[in-house]
C-alpha cells in the first residue's frame, strides 16, 4: 500500500513557540476559536496512547529502542488510515537515527516541517520552570549531547510519552535544519513575537493551509499570549507540568532579569555557532 504525504511536523525544542503557533493553527482550523485543551492539531510524536492504538500493544515494557524501531511505522500507519488531508504533529525529540540506521521522523509519510527557535538565554528560564528545576539544571540539559525529556524509570514506559531525547540545544537545532529528506522552515520566537503577522502567514502558506488575512488576523487574535494565559489561569492547560504555570511570560529578552554572567557565559560558550547564525548575539 502506497503510504501518503500527510504529516506536517512542529518541531521544537522545548519552549520555543510550538504551542503558541499550534493554538494559533487551532484557531485557524476552528474558525477563529481555540480551546487549549482540544487543540485541533493531532498529537506528539512522542504519545504512547497513539502508539499503544497503532500497534495494539502495551509499551509498559518495551524497550526504547524498539520503540524507535518502531515509531517511523506507527506514523506511516497513522498517515494511512486517517481521512484528514494533513496531519499536524508536535515533537521535541530530535531527528535522530534508530538502530535500523533510519529516522525516527518517517521520510514517506512527511510533507514538511517547521521549526520553531528561540534564544536559548530566553530559553533555560522557560525550561527550568517547565522542568520544575533550577535554571541551572536546565541550562545543564540544554548543554548536554545525551540531554533528554521523560525517562524511563527502572527500563519501564511510565509516563504517558516515551523518552524524547533532545541532544543539546545546538544539536537539537542542527538535526532538524540540516536534514535534507524533506523541506523545513525555521521560524525564531522572535520573529513571532515582532511581526506575528508575517510569520504566521508564511508558515501557513508552507504548511499548505490557504487562509485569507481576515483568517489569519482572527485566528492571531484568539491566540493572543495574553488569552492564552487567561484560559490556563480560568481552566487549566493539561500539558502543564507540577502544577507549575504553562504560560509564563512570553516575551523576549527577560533573561538579562533571570540570569546571572556566569549562566549566561556557560549558555554562550556552548552555543556560541548557532546562537550567531541565527542573530542571537544583538542584545547581549
């Protein structure tokens, strides 16, 4: 069976903008209205309840390695059945290689990706609040070639997604901007914030959805920050993490208020290549 191109991928280390664009592309979708607990995208990469359905097994106990062996298949599946057009999915994991020496991202059922950066500075204060750490242990994992979200814990699946590793912020950065199987639009947090309306559009024209500037100005309104942050602090947001809050500050810059040198210089020596190539030296 032929498999279709129906996957967008939102790729993202996180905190950088990935669910401020998918409410934004909810709201697209939904007719200028979001709720951010049913996003009308389609899931993580990393859902063992979408792997669990696809594979009618229960990944309690299988090894992360075979489900890497097996992730690629599941989504190729999932492109199949499903009488979406298009596909939207989050991921954090980074494009790597299985043991099978192929992507874990599957080449045949993807359209394209986009991929949303941010300063990784403005990046360690989000990640230490979203891990319920220190910014120092963040900033820890952010430079680590092994760093990685949601351990196994005694070689079981406990958590409700598989292990995601993430590598280091810069090779985060690289696996997915340098691949070449399918194309990719890096979009920076940045960006977003400054001229949201030209980003948006563009990212929407990328990913192949057709929305006049009335849509997008709408759907740009309902998934303002601050509503955004108004409907976590009313409802809740189920993707927050130990009670802490999702929606923190969304801005650029605030970590010359959160950082001290000695961070901001362990950030910069270990970064220094990708932070130029993507003009993340102007403010420092």
């Amino acid at each position: 069976m032929e498999i279709p191109k129906k996957i967008v991928w939102l790729a993202s280390y996180p905190k950088s903008g990935n669910t401020w664009f998918r409410a934004f592309l909810s709201a697209l979708l939904g007719d200028g209205d979001v709720d951010i607990n049913d996003m009308k995208t389609d899931g993580i990469f990393s859902s063992r309840q979408i792997f669990d359905l696809c594979t009618d097994l229960d990944s309690t106990y299988l090894p992360d390695e075979e489900v890497k062996l097996l992730q690629p298949e599941v989504f190729n599946y999932l492109a199949t059945i499903t009488d979406k057009e298009r596909l939207f999915i989050k991921v954090h994991d980074a494009y790597t290689l299985n043991q099978s020496d192929k992507p874990i991202i599957p080449v045949e059922s993807t359209i394209c990706a986009l991929y949303f950066i941010r300063n990784p500075l403005d990046v360690a204060c989000s990640f230490a609040n979203h891990l319920s750490g220190t910014t120092d242990e963040a900033i820890a994992v952010m430079n680590n070639p092994n760093g990685m979200l949601a351990r196994q814990k005694e070689n079981l699946n406990v958590n409700n997604q598989f292990r995601q590793l993430l590598l280091s912020w810069s090779e985060h950065a690289e696996s997915w901007t340098l691949q070449t199987n399918f194309p990719v639009l890096l979009i920076r947090y940045e960006d977003m914030l400054a001229d949201t309306r030209t980003v948006f559009t563009q990212a929407a024209r990328f990913i192949g959805i057709s929305a006049d500037a009335g849509q997008i100005e709408q759907a740009i309104s309902a998934s303002k920050f601050s509503r955004l942050k108004q409907i976590e602090n009313d409802k809740g947001f189920k993707e927050s993490r130990y009670g802490r809050t999702f929606f923190r500050q969304g801005e650029s810059g605030n970590w010359k208020n959160e950082l001290h040198s000695q961070q901001v210089d362990i950030i910069i020596s270990n970064h220094t290549k990708l932070m130029q190539l993507h003009n993340y030296f102007i403010d420092i």
